[in-house]
C-alpha cells in the first residue's frame, strides 16, 4: 500500500514539473512576442525620429546659408568714434576705391561682431543687396588699402571644416592639380592646356570708366555682354571710327538677359546713311521643332505648377465628424426616441470638428515653413473671416465696427449728418453777366 502511495506522489510530482515546465516556456514565449513589438514599436519611431532630425538640420543650414549668402566680413576698420551712418559711408567709400561703385542704399545692413576689446578692431559684417555686387567687391579686393581686407560670411562649423580641408589643398597643389575649396567641399581638377576647354573673351584695348560702369551694370542686373561672346577679327568688331579714319573703336555693345536666343553677332559694313557708326545686328536662333517643343513643353509646366499652387477646396468638417453627422441624421427620423443619442452625437460631433481643426491648422503651418521658413502665408491662409472696412469706429460708443449691419448703420448716420449741416454747406455759384460795355460793329469791319 505505501509502494502504490509513493508511486502515485511521484507521478504527481512528475505531473507538476511537466506543467510547470509548460507553464514557464508558455509565459517566457509570451513575454519575448510582447518585447519584441514593443522594442520594433520604438525601434521604428526611433528611426523616423532620427530621419526628421536630419530633415530639419538641412534646412536649418539651408536657411544659414541664404542669409549670409549676400554677407561680407571686412577686417580692420577702426572703432574709435564711428556711428553706424559713419560706417556706412566709411566702407562704401572704401570699397568704391578698390575699383567697385557701390550705392549706400545697397547696404542692406551693417554691424560688428564679437566681443569690444580696447585694443582690437572688431570685423565689420555688411550685407549686399545683390549676390553680382558682392562677387565683383570679391574680385577686386586685392586693390583694398593696406591693412583692410574682406572675406566671405560662412558659420562657424564651415569654418571648421575650411580650416581642416586647407591642408589637403596644399597636397594637392603640390601634386599640381587644381584645387580650392568651395563653401565647405574640396574641389581638385586635373590640370589642362587645351585651350578649348576654357573659352576666353577677346577684347580690343583698355578699359574706362565707361567701360567699368558698363561692367558693373551687367553684373548688377544679370546681363550678358554679347559683343564678347563671339570670336571675331578686329576689322568686324569695331563699331565706331573717328572722323579722320584712323582710331577704330568698338564702343557700342548689346545686352540681354537672354543670350540663348542669339547664334552669332555681326557689324554692317556697307550702310546709306551718315553716320561715323557701323549698325549692329544680331542672327537670332532657327526657330526648329526642337525649339518649340521646349518652348511647348516650359508653358505646360508653369501651367501645372500655377494650378498645383492654386488654392484647393479645404474639408472643414473631417471624415470622422461627417461619418458621425449620417449617423445622426438617421437617428433624427424617431428624435423622441433617440433624444439621448443625438444629444451625446452633437457633442462628439462638435470634439471631432475641433480636433480636425487643430489638426488641418497646423499641418498648413507645418506645410509653409517647410517650404518658406516662415508662418506669414500660413496666417493668411488660415485667416476665417474678412473685415468689410477695418479700423471703421462708432463715433457715439468709440467702439469698433467690423459687422456689415453695423457699418451700414455708421455709414448711413455719418452722411445723414454731412448733408444735414446746413452750415458749412456751400452756397450754389450765382451766375453774373458781363457787364463791360461791347461797342458797336462798323460798317468798315464787315468788309461790304
């Protein structure tokens, strides 16, 4: 009897760890299934966490980079009892100097940076109205007066980086490559004689202030000089012969904004009329089916872009909150019946318009500062309402009418008024004949 006893617990015993074994690897099973979708779950938000981070570092560097894009740096103006007018005419003085017409109004704004030291210069940062203006301030810096020179504006982590690529520049001048640094990136060019690979511009003798302001000119508005765009000998480039015959000069040019219409440039020799110039004309290109095709294709596309910006008809409402509104609609057939539901509907149906709102708000913010780094168009867009007549008051309350029943009331009480005062009315003009004597017509006046 106590052998079948202790079989029988030692089968239990068996049982139970079998179940318990079970019981263990079931839960262990369960738990790992649940961490492992959490941890995905996290991992996943993660990563996309990590992808708008790297998102909006680009444009904040993008944003960087186009505010100091117009920005130059100008070292070693003195301090001592300069304002910001005095300045202003100081560096534009300076810069006109170097061989460059620089307009004070073309300063967009002017001040120092860095901590004020006693016995230190701060760097004078300067902002160009246009970036031709600035490259040309660049070209000429090498004619600024001792002691003063001028860089470009760049952030601090560009400076870094220019500063670590500068020794990598060397090497590779060593090797005799082309190198530079463009903004933070290390450009090498293999080196090259072949004369086509770099076209060169001809030109026909030294240049004058014309010539400088002419220069200037296209650099400020984008044009090209197309006078200089085409080889030519010298007897076809001159347009202009001095009276005695013997100084040829080419002092008449054409610029354009638009050079690809062009295909060559030439002078008329033979023309009756007098004059000491040589007329200039232009062999525009073959309009083919190519042309027209791009030109064809250039409409279609701002087309396409004018009806993509145009404003779209915008849900107010939501899916949700119209999914909810069929829903009421069906029960307002037995209203009596279904007063408690279409009560606890309007209030979820009131919560799901504000939240697509809120939602819808900020999306269209979100929209625009992606695309222009600001909130003014999205404040516009999201404007609701339209005054009729803004900063319109009542003259008897002081208070501001922006209602068109009360502006029709204000407006009617302000002419009621005006054409009621009698006294400042103006009296109608009275008519008077002339009265100075007219004599008499003679018979000698009448020719008869």
């Amino acid at each position: 009897m106590e052998k079948c006893i202790e079989e029988l617990w030692a089968r239990i015993d068996k049982k139970f760890d079998e179940q318990t074994a079970n019981i263990t690897n079931a839960v262990t099973s369960n738990v790992m299934v649940a961490i492992d979708d959490r941890l995905k779950s996290l991992t996943d938000e993660n990563t996309q966490l990590k992808t708008k981070i790297c998102t909006l570092e680009e444009k904040l560097s993008f944003i960087e980079r186009e505010k100091r894009k117009n920005n130059l740096v100008v070292f070693g103006i003195e301090e001592i009892g300069k304002t910001e007018a005095e300045l202003v005419d100081y560096v534009k003085e300076t810069i006109v100097e170097s061989g460059t017409y620089l307009d004070s109004q073309e300063i967009n704004n002017i001040y120092r940076i860095g901590k004020k030291v006693s016995d230190k210069n701060r760097p004078v940062v300067i902002s160009i109205a246009s970036t031709w203006k600035k490259h040309l301030i660049l070209k000429n810096r090498a004619k600024l007066p001792e002691g003063i020179y001028i860089k470009e504006d760049f952030p601090k982590e560009v400076l870094e980086k220019r500063k670590q690529l500068q020794n990598q520049v060397e090497e590779e001048k060593k090797k005799g490559n082309v190198a530079f640094i463009k903004y933070d990136k290390l450009i090498v060019k293999k080196p090259t004689n072949n004369i086509r690979d770099k076209r060169k511009r001809e030109d026909t003798g030294e240049r004058n202030d014309n010539g400088k302001r002419l220069i200037n000119l296209a650099f400020t508005y984008n044009l090209k000089i197309m006078n200089s765009f085409y080889k030519k000998k010298h007897s076809k480039k001159w347009t202009w012969v001095s009276p005695n015959g013997q100084t040829k000069n080419e002092i008449d040019y054409i610029l354009t904004n638009k050079p690809s219409i062009f295909k060559d440039l030439d002078t008329v020799n033979q023309l009756n009329f007098n004059t000491n110039h040589r007329m200039m004309i232009k062999n525009k290109n073959e309009d083919t089916i190519q042309n027209k095709y791009n030109t064809l294709e250039r409409e279609l596309k701002a087309i396409s872009c004018k009806i993509n910006n145009s404003k779209i008809y915008k849900d107010k409402i939501g899916d949700e909150a119209r999914a909810l509104m069929e829903t009421r609609k069906r029960l307002i057939v037995n209203r009596t019946v279904n007063r408690k539901e279409i009560a606890e509907l309007n209030k979820e149906i009131n919560n799901k318009i504000r939240k697509h709102t809120a939602r819808s708000r900020l999306q269209t913010i979100q929209h625009h500062i992606e695309r222009t780094g600001g909130t003014k168009k999205a404040l516009k867009e999201l404007r609701d309402k339209t005054e009729w007549i803004p900063n319109l008051h009542n003259k008897v309350t002081a208070t501001k009418v922006s209602t068109r029943p009360l502006i029709i009331d204000t407006a009617t009480e302000f002419y009621r008024e005006l054409y009621s005062d009698t006294e400042n009315t103006n009296s109608p003009l009275e008519y008077k004949e002339d009265e100075e004597e007219v004599p008499t017509i003679l018979e000698s006046e009448t020719g008869s």
